[in-house]
C-alpha cells in the first residue's frame, strides 16, 4: 500500500528566543528537521515524505541540506498562514488515490518506530491511529469562576503525532472550513461524524519549544548512542 508522512514545521519558535526557527536547530550535530525525516525514512524507504515549510525558508533550507550532506529524498511544499492550512497543502501534493498517510509535527524527532509502523497499521484496519500517552500527574479542571475541581487523570490522554490516516478520508476531512476547533488533525478527521482510535505512544516523543526542550533532546540523542 502507498505511504507518505507530511511532516509539518511551519513555527516561528518564539518561545526558543532564538533567531532561528526551532525546526533549523541543531541537536546532536545536525538540525532537528533532519532527525524527523531520517527516523520515517529508516522505518520505511519507500515512504513519500513531504515537507511543509514557509516558502521563505526554502532557500535556507537547501542551504541546510548541502552543509550537512542530508541527501534523503523528499518533496518540499510551502506552508499556509496555520496548522490546518500547511497539512491540506501537504495533502493536496499526493498524487494518488488510495493509501495511508501520517502527518506529523516536525520538531517530534524523538518518535520511535514502533509507533511509526502501529500507526500505519491500525489506520489501514480502522481509518485512522492517533498516538496518545497517559497522563503521569493530578489534574484540576479550572471553572469560569476561578474555582477548580479534580479529574480522574485515567480518563484523559495528551495527544502527540504521528496521526495516520486512510488518505481518501483524511483528504475528505480537510476539504471544510477551517474551524477554531480544529487542533490538530484528529479534530478535523472527528468534524466528519468518524470516531478516531487511539495507539500508545512513546513518552520519548516530545514536541521541541523550549531551550529545556533542546537539552532533553541532546541527552536523548546521548543516550541513544550509547545503546
């Protein structure tokens, strides 16, 4: 069965403080966005891999790709002014009918294979495979009053990407209006009437934010040579 990943890194990184938009960042001698790349690529090297990023960047991301001799094969398509809009242009670049495709966050270069390869296989039996981690601490939800109440944390899941999807349907969910509701590409599969199912994630498979974050993601690589 085809197979693509449209791999999405249209942030700014704000919150990095750093000139340089977070997916351009280096963790463990090259940038994050090639770690993402690489890890789909090793899992399945037949797998079309689609790259949305600001048109902008395009020239300093072929810049990137030469200094760091990153010869992986993938297409590079321009980002929209959100989420939504980067994913549908992504879509809209696979040229066949049938198939599955995983969207994922390109600054999550910590996921593992095995959820790579669950989350092609549980959208190829049941449409779609949202990874999902549990929560490990209390939760409180706050009222408009300012007052808060617990929640059973058992009941609740933090959501992380990939998102795999049977392609006819998920093409079919991003032809609505963008709404504010849609935060991510299982609320929009969700918009048309279809019920998501969920697959375990990997606590490894952080999002990259924050100068913590890039820490973590060194000691991650670290230990990852170590093994």
């Amino acid at each position: 069965m085809n197979k693509a990943v449209v791999i999405v890194a249209g942030g700014k990184g704000t919150r990095m403080g750093s000139p340089i938009s977070k997916q351009y960042l280096p963790i463990g001698g090259k940038p994050i966005l090639m770690h993402t790349l690489s890890i789909f690529h090793e899992v399945d090297p037949s797998m079309k891999l689609i790259l949305v990023i600001p048109e902008s960047d395009f020239k300093y991301w072929k810049e990137l790709c030469t200094q760091f001799k990153f010869k992986i094969p993938h297409d590079l398509v321009p980002g929209g002014n959100s989420r939504f809009q980067s994913v549908r242009n992504g879509l809209n670049t696979i040229n066949w009918e049938e198939g599955l495709v995983a969207i994922h966050d390109g600054v999550r270069p910590f996921v593992s294979r095995e959820v790579i390869l669950n989350s092609f296989s549980e959208a190829e039996k049941s449409g779609s495979a949202i990874a999902v981690v549990a929560l490990k601490d209390s939760i409180r939800k706050l009222s408009d009053d300012g007052n808060s109440r617990y929640e059973e944390r058992q009941y609740f899941r933090l959501v992380q990407t990939p998102q795999t999807f049977q392609l006819a349907r998920i093409r079919k969910a991003f032809q609505v209006t963008e709404l504010q509701q849609f935060t991510d590409d299982a609320t929009v599969y969700e918009h048309q009437g279809w019920q998501v199912s969920l697959i375990a994630g990997n606590p490894e498979n952080i999002k990259i934010t924050t100068p913590e974050d890039m820490d973590y993601g060194e000691f991650l690589l670290s230990k990852k040579k170590k093994n």
